[in-house]
C-alpha cells in the first residue's frame, strides 16, 4: 500500500525535521534510479560494487542477529529502501511493517514482493520511521536509516523506537573512523544545501559517546548494546548495533560493551 505513515514522531527536533526532508528530496528524486539499480542485480560501477557487497553483509549481520522464527511477531523495517530485508523477515515469518521516507523506494519494493512467496505479510509505506501510527513491535531493524543523523538525533531515534518495542533494536550508525571523520571534515569546507545533488552528509559517531548517552538515558533504563560489529567493503563501512530490552528477555549473558 502506498499510505502515508500519519503523523510524525512527536516532539522532532528542528535538525531532525530539516535532515529528514532532505534525505526525503534527495533519495526519492535524485537517487532514485541509483538505489533501485543497486538494490538488484543491475551491473554497477566498481565503486558500487563494493558498496552493493558491504551492505549485503551487513544486512546477513543484522537478520542473524534476529530468531530465525518470526511467526506471531510484528517487525518494523525502519527505512526499508526497496524492501530487500522486509521480504527475508517475511519468509521468517514476520508481519512486516516497512517504511521508508522514498515513496519511490517503497513502490519498488511492492514490485519485488510482488514475485515472492512468504509465510508473512509485508505492508509497504512511505513516511517517518518514527510515526507512533505505526504501532508497536517486537522488533526493529534499522539498517543506515541513521547514519545521517548527529548524535542527538540518534538518540531521539533509539528512545522513540524503544518506547514502542518489547524485544529488540538491530540498527546501524557510520562509526568514528580517521577516514570518516577526515572525510566528514573535507565535506564541512564545501557548503551543503538542500539545493545540491548530494546526499546529505554522513554523520560519523563515536561507540564511546553514544553508549554513554544510552546508559544515560531514562527513556532506555530496560535497554542495553548486546552485540556490535563493523562491516568494512572499501567504499563501505556501517557498524553494527543490537539493543536489548532486558525487561522481556531471558539472556543473562548480555554485557554492556564500550569502545572509542
């Protein structure tokens, strides 16, 4: 279906609302033809190759991360893109709920469901992943929906997932690296504008920083990083990261772990 997911998150911040648009303009206009070629199995420059190959395995990281059985559990694909990931945890059995802020994303996805067989349902839109008309999950995955954002947007992200999440949050974010943060830097010097062709910049987070605000966190008291994980293809590099809710697990095992 091609509804809007209602109304948006509540309380958005001002730098969460503007960066959400221009991700909005540019991955439904400008990217469009771009991400659907590379979410097949279209020929691709090398460059996005590898891009195409660090992806791939960080959505195997992420789905092993989650039961192999889904069945009887709501799934939220926040930021599905053309649907690949919704359709695995379909086939696991999942009632999927995937969203993503490119309406063209989302028809797309429809298309490819369309030729799949799955013990799940798959109910496609296009919106904010924060919409409380969404519902509640069992599960999040969340992968490179908020490599974009800073780290107060992060966690407004994380807090507004969890609160509407019984089980867990398997997510991904650009991790502080001396090429990305070089990068990142090069990037400040030539003035961005919703007016550009380029995506919004990536927005590298450091592990330390961000574990900190999650154990600092009231709104996350339940919640703690289980497991983490860099995924590095050249052109490509996205680390990582699983949130429990210990209030509804049973794993004692769980440790909280932090690094730079």
């Amino acid at each position: 279906m091609h509804a809007a997911a209602g109304a948006a998150a509540e309380s958005l911040s001002a730098s969460y609302a503007e960066r959400r648009s221009w991700l909005t303009e540019y991955f439904d206009r400008t990217a469009s033809d771009g991400w659907k070629a590379l979410t097949s199995d279209a020929p691709v420059s090398r460059i996005r190759a590898t891009v195409r190959a660090g992806r791939a395995n960080m959505r195997e990281t992420l789905l092993s991360w989650l039961p192999q059985d889904l069945s009887g559990t709501r799934v939220l694909d926040a930021g599905c893109g053309t649907g690949t990931a919704s359709i695995e945890l379909a086939r696991r059995g999942a009632e999927v709920v995937a969203i993503d802020l490119a309406q063209s994303a989302v028809e797309v996805g429809e298309e490819r469901q369309a030729q799949e067989k799955f013990a799940g349902t798959i109910h496609f839109c296009s919106g904010d992943m924060l919409s409380p008309d969404l519902g509640e999950f069992d599960h999040v995955f969340a992968m490179d929906s908020l490599i974009h954002y800073q780290l107060d947007d992060v966690m407004h992200a994380v807090t507004s997932l969890a609160s509407r999440t019984r089980g867990s949050i398997v997510a991904t974010y650009a991790p502080s690296t001396p090429l990305l943060e070089v990068m990142h830097a090069v990037g400040r010097l030539v003035p961005q504008t919703r007016h550009t062709n380029r995506a919004p910049a990536i927005e590298p987070l450091r592990q330390r920083l961000l574990y900190e605000a999650i154990a600092e966190s009231r709104a996350l008291t339940d919640w703690i990083p289980a497991r983490t994980t860099r995924v590095q293809s050249v052109f490509y590099i996205s680390q990582a990261l699983e949130l429990v809710n210990t209030a509804t697990s049973d794993d004692d095992d769980m440790v909280l772990g932090v690094g730079a």
